[in-house]
C-alpha cells in the first residue's frame, strides 16, 4: 500500500529528480522503529549501543552483525496491536506532520533522533542516512525545492484519499484524518513532552531524554557487544544547536492537531486508481 502512490505518482524515479526505491524502504523502518511500541527493532544500536550505533560498517563487520541480529530477531517481539491499515495512514501522517524533514535525518541506526549538523543542514530537503555510512543521503537525488513540495504534496493527498468515507463527507473525512494524526504517537513527542522548555536544543539534551525511556532491569541502556575501531565511529553529540521555535518546528503534541495543514493544501495534486 505505501508504494502505491508512490509509484502513480513517479516519487521512486531518481533521473527525474525524485527518489531511489531504497529510501522509501528505510522510511518505513525509520517509522516501525519511531512510534511507540516499536514494530521493527534498531539493530545496530542493540549490538553497537546508543552511542556507537552511528558508524561506517566495513565487509569485516558483516558476519558478526548478522550472526547477533539473527539471534536477536528470533526472540524480539512487539506489543504493538496496531492493525495494518492504520500503520498505514499513520506512516503517511508521520512524514506530512510529525517528522521535521528540515531538522532531522531518517535513520535507522538507532531509536534516538538525529539532529542534523552543521553541513547537512544545507539539505532543506529529506536526508536519509546509509544504514552502513551515516554520513552518505541516499536521499540526494531529490535536490530541487519542487521535488520536494512533490514529495510532500504526494503523502499529503494519499492521505487524503485513503482516509475517505464518502465524497460526500468532507467533514467525516476530516474527522478521520485527525483520528490519524492523534492516534500516531511517536518517540519524539515522548521525548519533548518530559523536557524543560529550552533557549537552545542540541543532540546532547536528545540523547539524556532518551536515556531516561530506558531502567536498570526490564529495558536496560544498550551497551556495545561488538567491539569496533575508533575510525569506524562518527562523532554522535555534535556541535549543532537548534532554537527552541525551530525545534517545534511542525510538531505539535499528541494531545492536540495540527489536522488542518493535513489536508489543506491549495496545489493539492490528483491520484487516481488505475
């Protein structure tokens, strides 16, 4: 269901200035992993823990890291009970409104939000990180501003269209819609919700609020359990800082709505079932 629009709409074509394939892939991990109850589990953050988790992984990692993932993913399970199609329209409403695309990177290394630094924040656009190469944007063939308005406007609409009753009502539609975006709860919100209010935000102050959703006991902090040479590591806490309006940015808490940006769009385009 999610490639389906995505591929009406001609949003997988990087030689027209759009998106390889690949990143839609990882916008979906990125999403399993960033609601509450995640669905899919971070693994280079379980095996090379929080703090090493953003790393350039080389052929001589590969068989160890498969080696512990598959003895990990054969005894981790979700609570999450969230049925399919509503992970759907959840997944089109994280990207249009709760995900800050101008502030953060997709990336699904670890649980924590990304800031992005000081040079990737040139890219006003969709950064998506190389699950092998942090600092590599799989995302880079959609440079033009258009690109991305297409981009946005394409989630926007399919929301839209899949979230419909009746063309006969709007309002229920609407209703809808809002259900959606309130029901989608993601890490970040959590996150924001327990912080003291801020002049500046920096990745520093991200990852203590993360370390608080962990205990001692049932859900303890990952440490590494592999060990890796420095020049495998990328420097996690940058210098980056944000201010508190732009950390906001597009979000809103769970407890209220934006829902109207959602489907308000005066260049909305059309997608019709083939």
């Amino acid at each position: 269901s999610f490639y389906y629009p995505i591929q009406i709409c001609t949003l997988d074509n990087p030689d027209f200035g759009t998106l390889h394939p690949m990143v839609f892939h990882i916008m979906l991990i990125h999403f399993l992993q960033q609601i509450q109850e995640p669905i899919v589990p971070c693994l280079h953050e379980y095996i090379y823990g929080v703090d090493n988790a953003l790393m350039i992984m080389s052929d001589a990692h590969h068989n160890d890291f498969l080696s512990i993932c598959n003895g990990y993913a054969s005894t981790w399970k979700t609570e999450n009970k969230t049925p399919v199609e509503m992970l759907f329209l959840q997944l089109l409403s994280y990207y249009i409104s709760k995900f800050n695309i101008k502030q953060f990177i997709v990336s699904i290394q670890t649980r924590m939000p990304i800031l992005k630094d000081e040079k990737q924040k040139f890219c006003r656009t969709l950064f998506c990180a190389d699950p092998v190469y942090m600092n590599r944007n799989l995302a880079y063939t959609m440079k033009a501003n258009s690109s991305f308005a297409y981009f946005r406007q394409t989630f926007r609409k399919a929301l839209n269209y899949f979230c419909q009753n009746s063309s006969k009502e709007q309002r229920n539609n609407k209703s809808i819609i809002t259900e959606v975006y309130q029901s989608c709860k993601s890490l970040f919100t959590a996150l924001v919700s327990k912080r003291t209010r801020n002049a500046n935000f920096t990745q520093h102050d991200l990852r203590q609020l993360y370390e608080q959703t962990f205990d001692n006991r049932s859900n303890p902090w990952p440490e590494s359990k592999l060990k890796l040479r420095d020049n495998n590591i990328l420097p996690l806490l940058d210098k980056s800082i944000v201010s508190d309006e732009e950390f906001q940015g597009e979000f809103q808490n769970d407890s209220d709505t934006d829902s109207d940006n959602i489907y308000n769009d005066d260049n909305e385009i059309e997608i019709n079932p083939r």
